[in-house]
C-alpha cells in the first residue's frame, strides 16, 4: 500500500508521529487506496512557521502574477480532469459524472481566481475636503487555515483556497480524512503550477487533532471551514475567543416545493437528482419535498417507482446512479433516523435499508429511500441526515408552504417547481435560505456566484463569487492630503469655507 505525506516547509514529509491512518475505498473495504499521515500539533506547528515565510514572499507578489499560477492550476486539473475524477470515485464513491463535474467546479474556481487577479477592485471616492483623496484597497491577511469536508473533495478545496491564494494569503490545508489523496493530488498540481512551495502547507489528519491544532493556532487568523453545524459551533467558539477571522459552512435541510400546476416531469427529475445525488451527502441535498395536495399522491407513486429503478454501485462504472456512503458512521446515522422517522409514525414507501451490491458486499450502500406522510415538526423533517433520505410533506396553499420551508434551523437552499411567476417571485422573496432555485433542485450552485445559507448554516460570509475575496483580505483606506494644509475632517468642511 503506497504510504503518502505532508507537504509541510516546502517538502514532503512523514508526521512527525511516525503513525499512519488507511484511506479505503467506500464501494469496496477491500480496496486499499494508502495510507495517510496521522498528524497533530507538532505538525501544524511547523507547517505555521514555514506558511508565515510563504506569506510574506506570495503577499510582495502582484495579484496579476498570482492569477497567472491560478490560471495555470486551471490548465493543469482541465488536462487531467478524467484521472482526477477517477481517484476521488475511487475514494468517496460518487459516480464519476458527478467527480467530474466536481473537478469542473474547481477549474471554473481557479480561472475566475485568475481573471480576479487583474481586478481586485477597491474604490475611490470623494473626499469632503479639498485637495484630497480618498481611496480603499485590498491587503492579504495571513495564514488561512483551510478546512474541509469529503463531499467535494476538490471543489470545496478549491473555493477556499484560490481566492485566498490570490488575495495574496498563505494556506494550511487540512482536507477530510475520507479523501486525502484529492487533497494530495490538488497540492501537487498547485505545486507544479508554480505556487512558490512555503505558500501552502498540507497536514493530513484527524479533526479533533489537526483540524483543532489549526483553529486554536494563534498564528493563523483566518479560518474557513465546511462541515457539521455541531463541529461549526466549536470552530466558532475558539475563533470567537480569539477574534479570528471566520468563515462557516454547514448544515442544511434543503427543501423542493411542487405546486399543482408545476411541469412534473421536470421535477421528479429534479427531486431525484436533488435528493440521491451524491447519495445525499450535500449541504445542499433535496431532504424535504413538500407536494401540493392536487399532485400529491400521483407524484408519490412516479417517484417512488424511479428511486426504487436507481442503479447502486460502483461510482467507476458506467451506468451506476447512486455510490456507497463514504463510511460506516454515516451509514448508521442514516439508519438511526430511519427509525426515528417510523417512530414518529413516518411512512417508509421505500428503502430504508442497506443495499447488498453483488461483487461489492464490503461496499457501504443504502437504499434511496422515502418517507411519507412526514409532518413540520418531526424530526426527519428537522434534522440533517445527511444521506439518501427524503421526507415528503402534504401543504395546501403557498403561505403553508413557505413557512414550513422556513421553520427549521437552516437555510441553505431551497427549490420552488410552479409555473405561475406570481408564486415564484414570491418565493424569491419569502424564502429564508442563501439560495432560492426555481423549476430547478436545490443543488447545481455555480462556482462565479456567490454560496452560503442564513442562519445556522453559516455565520454571514460567502463562498464562490465576488464576495469571498473580501473573506479574503483586509479593506485598506488611504486619504492622501494634497493641500498644504491642516484640514480637519467634520469641522473645516461646511459649506462655504473660502480658499
Ligand atoms: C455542498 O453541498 O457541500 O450546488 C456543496 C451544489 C454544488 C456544491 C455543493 N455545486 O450542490
């Protein structure tokens, strides 16, 4: 089994633990893909004092020529796309449509990171005085520690880092224990690209060794982190105390919303593909479908019929639609809140089990599964599964509707299926989530415009877009006084001053 490193000062190195930890493949246990350095503090330590060299070469860099080696990342994972996608199936089990598209979402990620590069716009305005100049602009921060889940093992990388990078900040990258060979495979590129080696750092581990190293370092005033709002909260506890700089992504309960009236082909496609895509591993899965009571039993019976016709399997061959769960926790969370959904008197039309796969019986498969006659309240209709689960939900009127889609603790996404632009602005308007799709699942965001929830499922910032390169840097504001004179703001600007 290939044995890998950290890349910490400018080289590979062992953990300074000497301990390892397997990376095996979810469709099948058997498939050993390495093994991984199980690091700690000691680690991060170090990878903290060779970032703060990185960091003060990257920040002398012009932003034009740090879009360069973005641009040259984005070449370099668009020749490689194929094989990329292949190792992160391998490895988290998605089909390799969807690890495609994954690795697009990290190239579209660093070409914008690129054209950023030559804008990077601050503002001049106006001073209430005169012969002076008022101006703002950007200046990195420092090290970010970069922190991220196993669902987009390259996109979720990639849309913290490159803007970070680009801002002229250095980065300490922790991916999930799950998929560390994408978050090797994306160093290695960056490297090859011409990242000058000390501007990033990667340091394999656990969470609560290495992730917890990171966000308690006083060196590293900037976190972003994706995963659980449980985890979240802790990561903010510290940050708080520290006044880091933070960025959060978390939970969801995302829900679809088909009026009576909706094209309905058009959404069981899209519930479908919401809600077992990626075997509903996203922050954006569809959990929750509320039905229109005109459509509601028809829908019911076609949806049922193609999530029970969805082909499991192995993410690396073709005509598989659903992959394994990426571990055997997740698989018993899953199976816990199906009993709790058939405890709170949930219908389980079907699924609800782990499916046995021939040729792949060590593989971590769960059954699409649907509940029915789910009421706002229960806690299948509350809670993150983070699985192939979906609750169905009866609603008679738009007003219903819409406050059961705004009665849970999250807020990331949500997805309204109507033809009548009546409701579906309404929706736009009267949603709380960071994104609103209409006639389309409650996943597909794009990597140019901004990404995020309201309430707890984040703490305000923005992923992707224009709005994570403020995450990303400090405002810097000068006034440049040409005058020749003492002029004081507030008391020598009233109307009238002679000259
Ligand atoms: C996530 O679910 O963690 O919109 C990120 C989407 C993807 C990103 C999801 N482009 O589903």
């Amino acid at each position: 089994m290939k044995t890998f490193k950290n890349f910490i000062g400018g080289e590979w190195v062992p953990p300074i633990s000497g301990e390892y930890f397997e990376n095996r493949n979810p469709a099948d246990l058997n498939d050993a893909i390495g093994r991984f350095p199980l690091s700690g503090a000691a680690d991060v330590e170090m990878a903290v004092a060779s970032a703060q060299r990185g960091f003060d070469l990257w920040r002398k860099t012009p932003a034009p020529v740090r879009g360069e080696v973005m641009r040259r990342i984005g070449d370099l994972m668009t020749q490689r796309k194929d094989d990329i996608a292949d190792l992160m199936t391998r490895e988290m089990g998605k089909p390799l449509a969807e690890t495609r598209g994954d690795v697009q979402e990290g190239i579209d990620t660093a070409y914008y990171a690129a054209s950023e590069g030559r804008r990077l716009f601050g503002k001049t305005v106006p001073s209430e005085l005169r012969n002076k100049w008022a101006m703002s602009f950007r200046r990195p921060i420092g090290v970010c520690g970069i922190i991220t889940p196993f669902n987009f093992p390259m996109a979720i990388p990639t849309w913290k880092m490159f803007p970070a990078l680009l801002c002229g900040n250095a980065c300490i990258f922790k991916p999930a224990e799950d998929v560390p060979h994408t978050g090797a495979v994306l160093v290695e590129i960056m490297l090859e690209a011409g990242l000058p080696p000390e501007v990033i750092q990667l340091v394999h581990g656990l969470g609560e060794s290495v992730g917890a190293a990171i966000v308690n370092h006083p060196l590293i005033p900037v976190i972003s982190f994706t995963g659980s709002t449980d985890t979240g909260r802790i990561v903010g506890e510290v940050c708080g105390r520290m006044h880091k700089r933070l960025s959060l992504e978390m939970g969801g309960k995302n829900a679809m919303i088909v009026f009576d009236d909706a094209n309905l082909d058009l959404a069981l496609d899209g519930v479908l593909w919401g809600a077992f895509g990626t075997t509903g591993q996203r922050c954006t899965a569809t959990s929750r479908l509320l039905l229109q009571d005109g459509i509601h039993d028809q829908f019911l019976t076609r949806l049922v019929d193609r999530a029970r016709s969805l082909r499991l399997g192995d993410g690396r061959k073709e005509g598989t639609d659903v992959g394994p769960m990426i571990n055997e926790a997740a698989l018993e969370k899953v199976e816990r809140y199906i009993d709790v959904g058939q405890g709170e008197g949930a219908d389980l039309l079907c699924g609800g089990r782990r499916a046995a796969i021939k040729g792949l019986e060590a593989g971590l498969f769960f059954e699409p599964t649907v509940f029915a006659r789910v009421r706002a309240g229960m806690r299948v209709e509350q809670e993150e599964i983070f699985g192939p689960v979906l609750s169905a939900i009866r609603f008679r009127t738009a007003d219903e509707a819409f406050a059961i889609n705004n009665d849970v603790r999250y807020g990331l996404s949500s997805s309204v299926y109507t033809r009548d632009v009546n409701v579906a602005m309404r929706a736009l308007n009267e949603l709380d989530n960071g994104i609103t799709y209409i006639n389309a699942p409650t996943i597909g965001a794009e990597a140019h415009l901004p990404f995020g929830g309201v309430k707890q499922t984040g703490n305000g910032h923005r992923e992707g877009g224009w709005e994570v390169y403020e995450f990303y840097s400090e405002t810097k504001v000068g006034y440049l006084d040409f005058s020749n004179a003492l002029q004081r703001a507030q008391i020598d600007t009233y109307l009238g001053t002679p000259d």
